[in-house]
C-alpha cells in the first residue's frame, strides 16, 4: 500500500479545497426545507460551486454519476441521486460534497434535519457525530487506523447502533479516492501507521438497525437492508506532527472551537 505524503504546497491547496467545500454545506443549508426537491439541492450547490468559487464539483461524472453532490435521505446509507422527491417534514438527510480546486480535493459531508426531527433520529445523528469526532480525536503520528476504527466501532455499538463495513473513508488529494482505506471499525493496534503529512476522510456509516446494506437497481444508492435510519457525517483530515488537523472545518464549527 503506496500512502502519500502531502508536500506543504499540496497541504496549502488541499486547505483551501477543505474549506471550499465545508462552505457549501453551510451555503446549502437554509435551504434544506419541507418541500424542496434534491434535484434542486443539487442545482444550488452546483451553481455556487461552478460558478461562485470557480471550483468543479467531483462527484459529477466520476464513475458516471449523474449529479454534483450525493444526498442520502432516512434508510439511505449513502450515495443517494439527487431528483424530484421533495423532502417532508421529520427527514433526515446527508448532504455530500467534494470539490477539486487547483487540482485538489476537498470533500465532507452534513446531517440535516428536515423540519422537527423523531427523537430516535436526532439520537442517531448525534451518536453518528460523536463517532466521527472519536475517531477523528485518535488520529495523531504513530497511532494506526486500527485506533481509529476501534474508536468509533466501540462508542456506535456501546450506543445500540451498527457501523457499515462495505464502505469507508479514504486518502484523498489530487485523486478522489486514494490509499489508505479507512475502515470505521477495528482493533487497536493494527492497520497503517500514521505519519505527519497523510490526508483521508473519516466519514462513518451508522444504521439505528442492522449494519446490512443493498444497492438499488439505480447502482449506486446504498440503503439499509431493514429500512432502519442511518446517518452520516466526514470530515477531511490532515495527519500534523503534533496530532491532527480538520480542514474541512465549517463555520459554525469553527466557532464553537474558538469559544
């Protein structure tokens, strides 16, 4: 498994990549409303991405996919095709953008709450964040994949929750997906040693039910077997000297790490 180390220009580039597409996410999300299409989801964040920050979104065309962002609604796992369903009141929806700026990728992905959410699903995509920001707080030099899976593996199943094994995080930079894979569950231990200058996404899968999944006739919505919600969140990650670095980072984030 070849892992590259990002040079420091690579690191600046993939900076601004980062908070490229964390700005959409708060861009889009005021629009999230009773009604709206995902189609029209999808032509927004097209058009800030294309037209407002001069960056291209990723996923169109990649592999043949159809659209600009993923939007994954209620049992949907991930990969959703944005169209004409309207959301309803009580969805929950994963809203997934990458972008390539100056060649480089930024990519992360938000729950939203359509309307009042069930407490079961407000419990899931807060148990679903947690999760990510454990296994994002194990990565630092010398810890392996390995910590960072357990760490997340461990809280969702303490939670009565099941992580996703067929998908997982990625290494990330001028290409899309790149090594290492970054599984969401795991042993201490094991797996890649982490080095200053690595860069993947940590972006966990969890279903309120069982941790099966089917892909629909479309080839790429993923769901659950059961039709139990699922829930996801991903940030994209920069391995420093001293620990870690989030940069796909948003602004209400950012504002509650400064306070």
């Amino acid at each position: 498994m070849s892992v590259q180390i990002k040079t420091p220009e690579a690191i600046a580039k993939m900076r601004v990549a980062g908070r490229l597409a964390a700005d959409v996410l708060d861009m889009i999300g005021p629009y999230v409303q009773p009604g709206v299409t995902t189609d029209e989801l999808n032509r927004l964040c097209h058009q800030y991405i294309t037209e407002v920050q001069q960056a291209i979104p990723a996923p169109l065309n990649y592999r043949n996919f159809p659209k600009s962002i993923c939007t994954s609604i209620n049992h949907q796992v991930c990969h959703g095709i944005p169209g004409g369903k309207r959301l309803k009141k009580g969805d929950i929806v994963n809203i997934d953008i990458t972008v390539i700026k100056d060649g480089y990728h930024g990519d992360t992905s938000k729950m939203f709450f359509v309307g009042e959410p069930s407490v079961l699903a407000r419990r899931l995509v807060t148990v679903t964040q947690q999760a990510m920001l454990l296994g994002i707080a194990a990565i630092r030099p010398g810890a392996t994949l390995g910590d960072v899976g357990h760490a997340i593996q461990r809280f969702v199943e303490s939670q009565g929750y099941s992580v996703v094994r067929e998908y997982c995080g990625h290494g990330i930079g001028r290409e899309f997906h790149e090594e290492p894979q970054v599984l969401h569950y795991g042993k201490p231990g094991e797996g890649l040693v982490l080095q200053p200058g690595m860069c993947f996404t940590v972006e966990p899968m969890v279903n309120a039910g069982k941790r099966f999944i089917k892909v629909l006739p479309d080839g790429w919505t993923v769901v659950t077997k059961d039709r139990s919600l699922s829930a996801q969140w991903e940030h994209m990650i920069l391995v420093t000297p001293d620990g870690h670095e989030i940069l796909t980072l948003r602004a209400e984030e950012r504002d509650e790490l400064a306070s």
